[in-house]
C-alpha cells in the first residue's frame, strides 16, 4: 500500500521535511521514497511550505493513504474537508496505574456501640 508521509532531513536540531511518496512497509527513517510531493520547513518564522497539492490529490485517489499528521496538516490548510485526527498514542495499562485515584469521601457512619460483658 502507498503511504504520503512526513520523512524527516536536514541537519542535527535543525529539522526540515520532506513529503513523500512511499510503500507503507518502508519505514519513515530508510530514505526510500517513490516520489517528492513537497517540503515543510517549521523552524522558520514563516512556516515554508510548499506542496505540490494536485499530485497529492492525484496520489489520493489512486488509493495512496496519509499518515496521520499529514492528514491533520493538510485539514489545517483546508486542502481536505474534515476533521483532525487524533496523533497522539493511546494510554497503556501502566500509564492509567500511575495516576493518582481520587476516591469519594465516604458518608459519616456512627460506630458501632455494643454492650460488651463486663466480668467480675
């Protein structure tokens, strides 16, 4: 399956990307790609992008899917119609284990009085 996702390149702590078209078993980090569809700079003030949005579009209906914030970044430009998805990894078990746990407090019970035998 074809993948348009963000591939990552530039220099260390100077981050530019790339959008490319790219089988989906192709991990994001191997450099392989079958086509550029544009560039995304965010370290400038301006946000440089530019996007080669027909080809995109083109690459979309041939059955190529988006990643995720690639979807998001192109809803934000209002290159799609929808809504945002949801990038962020979902909670594991341990996660939802190291939060606090809040109870309720609970309800003023009288104690208990009962007459205990008294031995002479």
């Amino acid at each position: 399956m074809l993948m348009i996702r963000l591939q990552r390149v530039g220099r260390v702590h100077e981050p530019t990307f790339r959008l490319v078209l790219t089988d989906s078993k192709n991990g994001p980090k191997s450099g392989k790609y079958l086509k550029v569809l544009g560039s995304y700079d965010a370290r400038r003030e301006n946000k440089i992008e530019q996007f080669d949005v027909p080809a995109i579009k083109e690459w979309m209906s041939k059955g190529a899917k988006l990643s995720v914030t690639v979807h998001n970044f192109l809803v934000s430009k209002k290159v799609l119609t929808g809504k945002k998805l949801n990038a962020l990894p979902k909670r594991t078990k341990i996660e939802k284990a190291a939060e606090p746990v809040v109870e309720a407090p609970k309800a003023a019970t009288a104690p208990a009085t009962e007459a205990a035998p008294v031995a002479a």
